[in-house]
C-alpha cells in the first residue's frame, strides 16, 4: 500500500501540473483574502444595510482567510478529474494494474494521495490569505484571531480541498471523457449547483435541501456567511454537520467510482 501511494504521488509531482496549480493556489489565496478584507471592511459592508456581511472579528477572519477556498477546490476538484482521467486517455491504467493488480488496493492509494494533495494546496492557500489577510486586517484595526475558532476553520479547509480531490475522482471515472469530466464537474460546481442552492433558498420547500448541497456544506464547514438574491444571510448547517454531509458527497462519488473500476473492463 506504501508503494501504491507513492506511485501514485509521483505521477503527480513529476510533471509541470502539480506546481502551475500550486502558485495558482497559493496566488489566488492571497489576492482574495486581500479583496475580501477590503471590501468587508468598508463602512459599505459593514453598515447596517447588509444583513449577510460578517460581523464580528472572528467571523470577518474566516471570510478573509478562507475566501480563495472558492477557485481553490475548484483546482483539486479538476486534480480529482485528471488524477484517473489521465490514465483512461492515455491508456496508462493498464499498466497501472498490471504493476498491482489488485484494484481496490490502487483506487485506495489514489483516494489516500488526493487527500494528500489536497492538504498540501490548502497549506498553500492559507500560508498566502493568512499572510496577506492579517496585514490588511491588523492594519483596519481587526484582531485576525480574535477567537480559537478560527483555527479549527484552519484546520477544516485542509479537509476541504482533499474532499473536492475525491469529488472530482469519482467524476473522473463515471464520465468516461477526461474533456467532457472536467468541464462537466468544473461548471456544476462553479456555476450551476451553486445558483441552485440560491433559488431554493428562495422557496419554502427548498429552504430544507439548500443546506445539503455541496457548495452550501463547504460554505458551514468554513463558516462563512453568504446572503441570497434577497441580500439576507442564507441558512446552513453546523460546522460538523456540514463536514459530515460533505464527507458523504466525497464517500459516493469516491464509491461509485472504484465500484465502477473494479467492475469494468480494462485492457
């Protein structure tokens, strides 16, 4: 199983994929946490009208530190895709198999080295908001870490972006082009399942599902508050009840994916 991972963490780190994501990441951290810490630091935002802008320190440093989470598991979600996607479109699976045969063993190691991966980016991604987030936040006055919660919100985001990894994983697999996979799962999760949770929030059956949509369970596991068309603050789970939910999303599609792999037939 060591090797199997170890494989597996070399097929990423031996080609330019792995270091382009990684200033992408490391980049776009930083330049949200500093849109973010000023814009829900200008008397704008912060004055009485807008009901979903966080309030107090701890809650304005969550949205600070964690805002570039949002192009950020977009990339491990796409390292997800192109993790097994890859090895369809260029025929390496085969080989992969037949270095271990047994395939259960493979998709584990794959699953064990994406949540690595994701781990790694979302270090990248804090080291780059925390840094220049506390700057502009110490220098409008905000305690950065006004509350220990803020270090689990830390913690969690690591977790995040290896769930997404595994998101895109089970994706990879289910939809059989690499092409057609990435841009599928890219848009549902940018564009489509996000603008789905909004309008159900609008009804009042939907008001229950919107919580349990992925992008709604990364937003209570982060903790960030973000409003409707209506400008109020949306409704969400607890932070563990969105990681749970979240972890389930990863659970399936992760299932659904090695099932798929130890059925098909590869040669």
């Amino acid at each position: 199983m060591t090797a199997a991972v170890r494989a597996e963490l070399r097929k990423l780190f031996t080609t330019r994929l792995w270091w382009g994501m990684a200033i992408a990441v490391l980049l776009s951290g930083a330049a949200f946490a500093v849109l973010f810490a000023f814009v829900f630091t200008s008397d704008a935002v912060r004055g009485p009208q807008a009901a979903a802008a966080p309030r107090t320190d701890a809650a304005l440093a969550k949205a600070v530190f964690t805002g570039g989470l949002q192009v950020g598991y977009l990339l491990t979600l796409s390292i997800g895709v192109l993790t097994i996607g890859s090895e369809y479109r260029h025929q390496t699976i085969t080989a992969t198999f037949l270095a271990i045969p047994r395939r259960g063993r493979v998709m584990a190691a794959k699953v064990v080295s994406l949540l690595a991966v994701g781990a790694l980016y979302g270090l990248l991604s804090l080291a780059g908001a925390v840094g220049a987030g506390t700057l502009v936040l110490t220098s409008k006055g905000v305690a950065p870490f006004a509350d220990t919660s803020i270090w689990r919100t830390l913690a969690l985001s690591l977790l995040v972006l290896g769930l997404w990894a595994l998101i895109g994983l089970g994706t990879g697999i289910l939809i059989p082009n690499q092409v057609a996979a990435l841009l599928i799962s890219v848009a549902v999760a940018w564009i489509v399942e996000p603008l789905l949770g909004l309008v159900l929030a609008l009804t009042d059956w939907g008001k229950s599902i919107s919580p349990y949509l992925p992008s709604r369970a990364t937003s209570a596991m982060l903790e960030s508050t973000s409003g409707g068309f209506d400008g109020r603050p949306i409704t969400q789970l607890s932070w563990w009840a969105g990681a749970l939910v979240l972890i389930g999303y990863a659970a399936v599609m992760a299932g659904l994916g090695t099932w798929r792999t130890l059925r098909a037939d590869i040669s």
